[in-house]
C-alpha cells in the first residue's frame, strides 16, 4: 500500500498498535482495525473498563483511608489547643495536589484544541473532495450537453447548407460522429454521479459531533478548574462549609475523569489501529458504501506508479475525437466557406463550442489526475491520525492528572477540616456585642469586681 503524501504513521500510533487486546473471555484479539466485529467491540470495552478499575480502586483507596482516619485517631486531651503534629504538612500535601490538578486542566485544554484541530483538518480535506468530485460531475456534463447541442443545431444546419457537395456532407456526417463518439466517452468520466455517499454530509456530520464534544470537555475543564480554585478558597479561608461542598464536587468529578480516561484510552487504541493501516479499511468500506470499481478507488488512494490511470483510455479516445473534429471543421472551413457563405456562421460557433470544450476537456484532465484527491486524502489522515490522536494522548494525560490530584485532596480535606477552629460561626461578630461570649464574660466579672 502507498502512504499518502506526508503521512506516516507515528511512534505512538506503533506503540498503541502493538499493546494486546482481549475480548470479555480475555482470548486474544487481532489489533487490525475492525470496529464491526463483535470481539474487537468487545476488545475496546475491556480498555474502557480498566478507566473504571481504576475509579474503584481509588474510590477502594479513599474510603479505606477516610475510615482508618476517623476510627483509628487517637483522642485529643482535654483542654489541648495545639493543632496535631502533621497538620501543615497535611494543608501543604493538598495544596501541591490541587496545583497539579490546575496544571492538567492546562494541559487538557491544550489536547481539547489539538483534537479539534486535526477533526477540522479531516472535515476541510473532505469538503475540498467533495469539491473536486462536483466539479468533475458538472465539467462532465456541461460538456457533454455543449457537443450535443452542437450536433443538434450547428451541425445539422451545416448538413443542410452543404447538402449539394456529397463530400463535404460526408465530412460533417464523420464530425456529428466524432462528437457522438467524445460525449459518450466523456459521459464516463463522471465515476462519482448517483453516488449516494457524500463526503460533505460526512464532513458535517463529524463536525457536529465534535463540536459536542469539543464543549463537554471544555465544560469538564471548567468544572475541574472551579473545584480546584474553590477547594483552595475554602483552605484559605478555612471555611468549613465550602471545604463540605468541595469534597462532594471532587468525587463527582473524580467520577467524571476516570470516565473520561476510559472514553479516550479507547478511542487512541480504536484510532491507532486505524492509523496503522488506513489504506485497506478506506478502500474496502468506499467500495462497500458507493459501488465503484476497486481500480478507480486503488488509483486515487494509492496514486503511485504501480496503478494505471482507469481513465486513461477513455480520456485517449475523447482526445481523438476532438483532434478529429478539429481537422474536420478546418477541411470544411477552407472547402465550405468560398462556395457556402451560409455555413461561415455555424462554422464559426462549430469553431468556438470546439474551443470551450477543448479547454474543459483538459481541466477534467488535471482533476481526474490523482494527485488532488490523494492529497485530500492524506491530509485528513494527517489530521485524524496525528493531530487529533496527540489531542487524545494530552486529554488522557489530564484525566490522569485530574483523577490523581482529586484523590489526594479527598484523603487531604477531611484531615485539613480537622485543623480549622471549632466553629466560624463567630469570626465576624463584632467584639463589642453584649452577645459575645467573651464579651459576657468580660461583663460578669466587671459586676462582681464593683
């Protein structure tokens, strides 16, 4: 198979490539890429489901950690106002932990942009085919429509007026041929015409996905960069209330990483099979999808010296015909228009309708070449397979991140709650107020000293 211009396959798609995979009776699954077959489903579930191994041996970690923090706390003497030994390095072990949680939502971000990127490249790669393909249709037909046209009117007013010379009737009849012959040999150049498979509705629909997407994970980003900034208020302020709503939100959120991780540990596995050998899945799924001949679709996919133009022949004939038309018009031309005045205008049209047919003929020329296609191709492979498969490793980095830095502040905030005062409930009341415990008790002994 021919790699397409500027893409080859990259160390991580080989790395991801060659990890094992496993169906649910954990037998062993072929790493080609098959996303209609049952046990490579299967394959990718169990990847996604060690994402959720994962959150239960945190969540395992967490609880075993909470309870042995609750029962297996020694009791605090009476009267000891002293915080525990340990108590900053605790607050400090948090903090360090939600700072490297605000760093991966960094480096999520950045992997959100990077996966948007490469699916944009692989949508504008189709549009631009899409593109190519239409214009190939509307060239095709315009052509042949415009020599049809001038079979029925130009070259049928030209019999007529030619009618008393059986040679130069004959002459015409042979260029009405010829232009029968080049429409029927252009007509076939269309290969993409009825084709029910678009790749701009392809292109749209992956655009809609990822914008989906694209804001889930911005929204995730967000809410991971909140809970950390409100986690780290809450410490600085000691405020209880907000520490308690904190540490619901970093369990959800802790939910919502490790979901995350499986969705994209998954999806890199699914894309590096498919990046390893993109050639044989496109051509196959192509052909099963639109009907075309595998030797059409090997030309432009491959596009090497090892596969013929499937065009070429055609494209041969049309030429000809059109050569012959040309020689033809000109034999008339000197022949008819001394002797016909009436056929200098029909001439004259017959001349330029050859004109504009021999300029779209050689445009079609250069867009059936594979070169635009291919490089089409290649650029959405370029896109999927190194853009957007780099976005992924990045996001699973920060799904990582997020979910380690989460559980370490789950284990950090119930023992950082334990060094705030007793109650916060009178940090703000004002010190001359007759309802301040001190205060009272400053009044009770003034009254008993009178």
């Amino acid at each position: 198979m021919g790699a397409p211009p500027g893409y080859r396959p990259s160390a991580w798609v080989h790395l991801l490539h060659q990890l094992p995979r496993a169906d649910f009776q954990l037998r062993p699954v072929p790493s080609g890429f098959a996303p209609r077959d049952q046990e490579y489903q299967q394959a990718l579930l169990l990847v996604a489901a060690l994402a959720g191994l994962g959150l239960g041996l945190s969540l395992i970690f967490i609880a075993v950690y909470l309870i042995r923090f609750c029962c297996c706390r020694p009791p605090e003497p009476p009267g000891a106002k002293s915080p525990p030994p340990g108590g900053g390095c605790v607050t400090w072990s948090c903090i360090a932990a939600l700072l490297v949680g605000c760093a991966g939502i960094g480096i999520g971000f950045y992997g959100n942009s990077e996966t948007s990127d490469g699916v944009s490249q692989l949508s504008s790669a189709l549009q631009h085919a899409n593109h190519t393909l239409s214009t190939i249709d509307d060239l095709v037909l315009e052509t042949v429509e415009r020599l049809g046209e001038a079979v029925r009117t130009e070259l049928t007013t030209l019999e007529e007026v030619l009618s008393e010379r059986v040679e130069l009737v004959a002459a015409t009849r042979g260029a009405r041929r010829q232009a029968e012959a080049a429409a029927q040999h252009l007509q076939g150049l269309a290969f993409w015409q009825g084709v029910s498979l678009s790749p701009v509705q392809v292109a749209e629909d992956v655009t809609f996905v990822e914008e989906y997407r694209w804001l889930a994970y911005v929204l995730l980003l967000l809410l991971v960069l909140l809970v950390c900034l409100f986690t780290l208020l809450g410490l600085a302020k000691q405020s209880k209330w907000l520490v308690v709503v904190m540490t619901a939100m970093s369990l959800l959120v802790l939910v919502l990483s490790w979901g995350s991780m499986g969705l994209e540990a998954a999806t890199a596995v699914g894309l590096s099979d498919f990046c390893s050998n993109p050639d044989t899945y496109v051509l196959n799924l192509t052909q099963e999808e639109t009907g075309i001949s595998s030797d059409i679709l090997n030309y432009y996919f491959l596009c090497n010296q090892a596969v013929s133009n499937p065009f070429q022949q055609r494209l041969t004939l049309s030429q000809r015909a059109l050569a012959s038309i040309h020689s033809q018009l000109q034999g008339l031309e000197r022949e008819a228009s001394p002797q016909f005045p009436a056929a200098q205008k029909p001439l004259l049209s017959l001349e330029e309708t050859l004109n504009v047919t021999e300029r779209s003929f050689h445009q079609l020329v250069a867009l059936l070449h594979c070169r635009s296609l291919h490089k089409d191709y290649g650029s959405a492979l370029r896109g999927l397979c190194e853009d957007a498969l780099e976005g992924l490793l990045f996001l699973m980095l920060f799904s990582l991140l997020s979910a380690g830095a989460l559980a370490t502040t789950l284990c950090s905030l119930p023992r950082a709650w334990a060094l705030f005062p007793p109650s916060d409930d009178y940090d703000d009341t004002d010190d001359d107020d007759p309802f301040n415990p001190q205060e009272s008790k400053r009044f009770v002994q003034w009254q008993s000293s009178i």
